[in-house]
C-alpha cells in the first residue's frame, strides 16, 4: 500500500483531490495534513472586503472534498519532514508515513520591514485569520468611528483592496442615511503601482485611483505603522484610522527546517516535473516553489495550471510511470476589480478597462469555489 501525503490546501492540491476522487488509484492511500478545514479562494478577497460577495464566502470545504477523495483528512499543523524515515511530523498526532509526499504550503506575510505592522495593522495574509480583524473593521465603518483607510502594497492584491475598502466605504454611508460624510482612502504603493503592468495599464490604474477618490502615494515605502497614521520614509505622515497590509511574502520555515534544497528567499527549489530538486518522492506546487529556470511571480494563476500536471504526476510516480513536465505560461490573463464595477483586464502588454471585465472575473470566482464545494 502506497501512501500519499499532501501537506497543505493550496490551489493545485484541491485539483489533485478532485483527480483521485474521479479516478481512484489502486492500493494507495491519500492523506490530507491542513492547519484549516478550508481554504480561502484569495481571487474573492476583495469582493469580500468590498461587500460584493458575503464576509463568509469563498471558502472550499477541505474536509468535503478530501472525503470525497477517499482521503483521510488531519486537521492539523505539519512542523517536520523526516526523509530519512519519510514520515511528516503533525502535531496532535503520531507520524504520518509516505511513499510520496506533495507541498502546497502558500506563504507567509513578510512584514519585517514596516514597524508596528503586527500591532497596528490589519496583515492580509493568511487569510484564513483576516476575518476577525475585517469585522472590527467593517464595524468601526458603521459606527463611524474610522474616517481613514490605508492600504500598503502596491501590486494586485493591494490596488484591488483599495478599491474595494472605497465601494465599501460609500455603501456603508449610504446605508446609514449619511451624505456628504466622505471617509479617506489611500494607497502606499511603495515604489511604483503595479509594476508588472504595461504602460497603459498603469496609467488605466492611476486613472481609476483618481475617480475612486483614492489617494494614491508612489515612490515612498511605508516604515511605521502607527494607531492612526501610516508614517513613510521620508517622514511623512498619512491619516489611517485602519490599515490593510499586502505587503512581500515569506516562504513557509517547513522547508528549510527539512533540509530541503531551497533558493536564497527559502522557497523550495523544483524540477519542471514539480518534484523537488533534491528529491523525487517530494512533490510541490504554488507559491511556495521556484520552478528552476521558468521562475515566475507568486500568483493564483499559476497554481490553477501546476494543479492537473501535480494531480498526473503523483499518479504516474505511484505506478513507476514517466512524468510529465510543466510549462509555466509567459503570458496570463490579469482581472482587477474596480470599485465602480468596472475592472482592468491585462494580457499581452495590452489594457482595458470595462463592467464586461468585472462580469467576468465574478464568473471566474465563483465558478472556481463552486467547482470544488460540489455545487
């Protein structure tokens, strides 16, 4: 009996327990380890923040769809790799053995750089612990009690949180019967907005920015966080009653505690085949890896298409079969909502802007959640 381990649910996991529940394998047992029971689909975050999709939506059931898989499922944190012994060390619970073994860890928040981020601000990520912190938030909103919000992280997640803190806002007032009442909303994008953008995408950007009345600040990073300012690098203070942070990314301590072979920034180094570059019973996918020699950005997207290859290949190497290899795209689709409804779409070096872009990001989000919920 072979048994196969996935630590983490990540994007490309849910597609390989998706696989083995259409086509069980013969004589192998799978075993899901995830500190959550289920997993936050980081494309509907905004929508969340913004009030488009309810607070609680977005989650996929993990111990569904491990259930469905045939998969035992562990609640529960992994802290070691043992590859001498192949056994995975999860607290609660004695070791867990594997022929193979498959990561899909995310990251971590790296806030390291900006004082007070941990104490003052609100860190996006995991998001599976925002949502407390994005009550009080949305409370202070109602209350009237925040007149200034702030986003820190100039790239994807941080122009769309922005945007979606502004809808947020102007609903929430106009809820409450309050008019004229305008609450501050600013971006600190560090050095410069969405830098993997074209030209015109940026200036499509800078342009919403400006029509979403939101204050946007380039070429400064934020050093402090304060109770109710961002303070800049060069001393500058920007008013902040909440801030949301978005800021550079971690990899998870899991893989250089292991011993295994990873790059300068600690994520795991791996083959076009997604096995680890030291390794061939490890498997890993998602933004805890660097593909060696098609290194890309940490993004969803790219999760979404290692899913079916790491789903194959974990089959193949159960049945001592050849693996397939994994092309990361050079060119992807880019979807930013807007707060008026519109959103940017990005592909190519070329940029639009239209409500027919924020139609079909919807589409996209909920077909993904609903695609692995069962529904």
């Amino acid at each position: 009996m072979r048994d196969i381990v996935l630590i983490g649910g990540g994007h490309a996991h849910l597609f390989v327990l998706e696989a083995f529940a259409k086509k069980p394998l013969a004589d192998a047992r799978l075993t899901l380890i995830a500190k959550e029971a289920s997993a936050p689909y980081s494309g509907m975050l905004p929508g969340r923040v913004s009030g488009q999709y309810d607070i609680d939506s977005g989650e996929i059931d993990l111990q569904r769809l491990a259930e469905r898989a045939g998969a035992r499922f562990l609640h529960a944190a992994a802290t070691a790799i043992d590859r001498t012994r192949r056994e995975v060390v999860v607290d609660g619970y004695p070791p867990v053995p594997y022929s193979l073994l498959s990561l899909d860890l995310g990251i971590v928040p790296d806030v390291s750089a900006i004082d007070g981020a941990e104490t003052h601000g609100l860190v996006v990520k995991p998001i599976s612990s925002l949502r407390q912190r994005l009550d009080s938030l949305l409370a202070g909103l109602r209350s009237g009690s925040i007149e200034a919000l702030a986003v820190i992280g100039g790239g994807p997640a941080g122009f769309e949180l922005a945007h979606a803190l502004r809808r947020r806002a102007d609903d929430t007032a106009s809820g409450n019967g309050i008019r004229g009442r305008d609450v501050a909303v600013s971006l600190i994008a560090g050095r410069e907005l969405l830098s993997g953008l074209p030209q015109r995408g940026r200036r499509i950007a800078r342009r919403s920015l400006k029509a979403a009345r939101i204050e946007l600040v380039e070429g400064q990073r934020a050093a402090r966080i304060e109770a109710q300012a961002i303070v800049l690098e060069d001393g500058r203070f920007i008013r902040a009653d909440a801030v949301l942070v978005t800021t550079a990314a971690a990899a998870p301590q899991l893989l250089r505690r292991s011993g295994l072979s990873v790059d300068e920034a600690g994520f795991l180094k791996v083959r076009p085949t997604l096995q680890a570059e030291d390794d061939d019973t490890i498997f890993a996918a998602g933004d805890c890896v660097t593909l060696l020699g098609q290194e890309r950005p940490k993004a969803g997207v790219f999760a979404v298409r290692q899913g079916p290859v790491l789903a194959e290949n974990l089959r193949r190497a159960a049945c001592g079969r050849s693996l397939r290899r994994y092309r990361a795209q050079t060119a992807y689709l880019m979807l930013l909502a807007l707060a008026d409804g519109e959103a940017i779409a990005a592909r190519n070096g070329v940029a639009l802007q239209s409500w027919l872009f924020f139609w079909l990001k919807d589409r996209i989000d909920r077909g993904f959640v609903a695609r692995f919920n069962g529904r």
